[in-house]
C-alpha cells in the first residue's frame, strides 16, 4: 500500500507566495442577517482576536451615505486594529449616492472600501433600477474612479457575481480594473455553483490581466468552502468567511472550517487556530444567537430576514424555497424597522396599523426595553397595543 501522503506533499499545496490572504465579514455580513447586531464592545474583541489569528482584513459596517449607523462599530473596529486592518463596505446605486457615501466613509477615517455592486440582471433592476449592462460597466468605472481619486483602497464586487453570465460579467471587471480598483470581489450571493463550476468562474477572471480576485461563499448548498477552495485552486488570491459561518441565507464559508481546511488539505501554517473557540463563542453570544447557530437550509435562521426587498422577492435571493426543505420564511429584527418590514409583518393578518406611523412608535418602545427581538406575531401584537394606545 503506497505511503499516505502528508499534507506538505499534497499536489495542490500553494507556494507561500501563492498562499491566499483571508479577510472576515462577521462584522459586516452579520448585519444582514435577521435580528442580528454587534455592538462595539464585542466588535473590537472580534477584530482583536481576527487579527490575532492572522486574518488580513477585517470587514466592518455599511455606509450608503450621511450618518452610517454602523459609524460606532467602524469606530471600535478601527481603535482595536486600526483603519489599516479593516475594510467597511460601501452600497453602490447611483453616482451621486457614491459621492455622498464616500464623503461618510471619509469622515470615519475608512481607507480601504469594498463597493457593492450588483452584476446580475435581476438584481441590477430591483437595485439600480435597470439590467442594462452599459448602465452596470458606467457606474463600476464611475464609482471605482471616484474612490481611487480620494485615495482609497478599493475592492469592487459582483453582488450576485456567480450566477452573472460571463459576457456580463468579464468586461465589468475588465472596466473596474482599468479605472483603477486593487481587487475584485466575486460574490456567490445565492450558492449556486459546485467546485468545479467555481473553479472555471474565477479562471475566466483570474486570466485577466492584473487581475486580483476574492470569493465570497454562502454555505446554503454546504459548498461555501469547497468553492473558496475551487477559487484558490483557479488563481483567486483572497477568501471572505465569517467566524462560526455567520450570515444570511445558510451562513458564509466558516472561518474554522476554512483555515483547518488550509492547514489539513494544503499545509498552510500561517495562522493560529488557538483563538478560534474563543472566537466562536464571542461572536455567537454577541449576536444573540448562543451555542445554536449552524449553517445550511433547515436553521430557523436560513430564511430570516430583516431587508424588506428580501421579503418582498425572496426568489433573487434563495437558491431553493424555504417551503421545499419544510423551512419557513420569517421576519426577525431589532432596531432596524422599515415601514416596508412592518407592512410586510401586518398583511394577512386582519390587524391594521398605518405603517408611517405605527413604525416610529415601535421603534420607540424598542429603545426603551433595549431592542429584544421582533418576528411577525411580536409585530402584530405591538400593532394590537397600538391601536389600543
């Protein structure tokens, strides 16, 4: 029987100039995940400790303009590992959004911004009002300008990249390199693709020239690692997790399975997996969820959700239905209330409050007993005591 090769003979083992950077969404894709939100105290402990494992960078917050609501945890975030470390996410939607965005980004001492953009045809026209792909390749160059003009580091993404058709999708990177950007990422925003689709995706970008490529993997299919490794093996030189695979529809690729899985499978002895536990149980008691989240489509959180275009078109956004595996959809939120989110919350179901105003008084009596969690029924029981108010 031949010898059982170790981990330093494997085939594929990386160079340590090939070895991939990581960077961690916990403190930025966990704001889209329903009902969740850090505050700054756990922030600067998980960036601590992020760092301390050898994560290069540490994604943190949104700004779509003036006063970001995130602008605290950006705060905590860049005080524990300072702006260099981190990265905060920009929403891209039109030109004079941007300007405005990176105004706010600006003035929290951001200096690297990752742009979200989405490239498929169905999300460009249920967030930039159009699937034209002219109109998608003029506001990437547009926006990725503007940045790099300001002098920031920037990644620009393919929000919903992998189920982009590569003639949309090339020459949009194409276009984002040329106008400057440092590094595109391609966001597997529905998990859609296997290994081996993964594998040729990246390929078709990796081979443009100069090109710096970073996946993004949700775990709904189980894949999302699996696909950050196909990436790698394509030529993608960064992967994005999230510690305890944290985030919206069945988690992102796991930060722990992701680095034992570089040390066991490629010999990658970079980082220290000592802080990985302690890591995990910070995160998940800071974002309420204790010792019970796990990944995949049968959690009560696979289907949660706090966006009201995510209530609204669940289909952009869901690889399979919630009703296929037995799941549920559902509204949890805190703090983030929408008119969109309470009208979603009270239809059906034969109570009626004006969303303008039942929301504000909601979002009143949140702050006062210290945002506990809202599903649907908690919704139209608040709508019951208001109309009783």
């Amino acid at each position: 029987m031949a010898a059982r090769e170790t981990p330093d003979e494997a085939p594929d083992t990386p160079r340590p100039s090939d070895a991939p950077h990581v960077s961690d969404a916990t403190l930025r894709d966990s704001a889209h995940m329903a009902g969740v939100e850090f505050g700054p105290a756990d922030a600067a402990v998980i960036a601590d400790l992020l760092v301390r494992t050898g994560v290069d960078l540490v994604e943190v917050g949104m700004v779509s303009g003036p006063g970001s609501k995130d602008a605290a945890l950006i705060d905590a975030v860049h005080e524990a590992v300072t702006p260099e470390r981190s990265m905060t996410l920009v929403v891209v939607r039109d030109r004079r959004q941007v300007v405005q965005a990176l105004d706010e980004a600006g003035r929290l001492g951001v200096r690297h911004i990752m742009y979200s953009i989405p490239t498929s045809e169905q999300h460009a026209r249920l967030k930039l009002g159009s699937p034209s792909d002219k109109f998608l390749r003029s506001l990437g160059r547009s926006a990725v300008a503007e940045a790099k003009d300001r002098g920031f580091h920037v990644t620009f993404s393919g929000e919903d990249g992998a189920r982009t058709p590569r003639e949309r999708l090339v020459p949009y990177v194409e276009e984002g390199f040329a106008a400057g950007a440092d590094r595109f990422r391609l966001a597997e925003t529905v998990a859609f693709l296997s290994p081996w689709q993964m594998e040729e995706a990246v390929g078709d970008l990796t081979a443009i020239d100069g090109a710096e490529i970073e996946i993004h993997s949700h775990n709904m299919l189980g894949m999302a690692v699996a696909n950050s490794l196909a990436a790698v093996r394509a030529g993608a030189r960064w992967i994005s997790a999230t510690v305890g695979g944290i985030g919206e529809r069945g988690g992102n690729a796991p930060l722990a399975e992701l680095l034992t899985s570089l040390r066991v499978i490629h010999g990658d002895t970079r980082f220290d997996l000592s802080h990985l536990t302690e890591l995990s149980r910070v995160a998940l008691r800071g974002a309420g969820l204790g010792n019970s989240f796990q990944s995949g489509p049968t959690t009560e959180h696979a289907f949660a959700y706090e966006l009201p275009g995510q209530l609204v078109h669940p289909e952009a956004y869901e690889t399979l239905p919630a009703e296929l595996v037995g799941n549920t959809r559902e509204l949890r939120v805190r703090s983030r209330l929408t008119p969109a989110l309470v009208k979603w919350a009270l239809d059906g179901s034969g109570v009626f409050a004006d969303p303008e105003e039942f929301t504000p008084w909601l979002a009143e009596r949140q702050a006062r007993e210290g945002a506990p969690l809202l599903d649907r029924d908690a919704i139209r029981k608040a709508a019951v005591d208001f109309q009783a108010a």
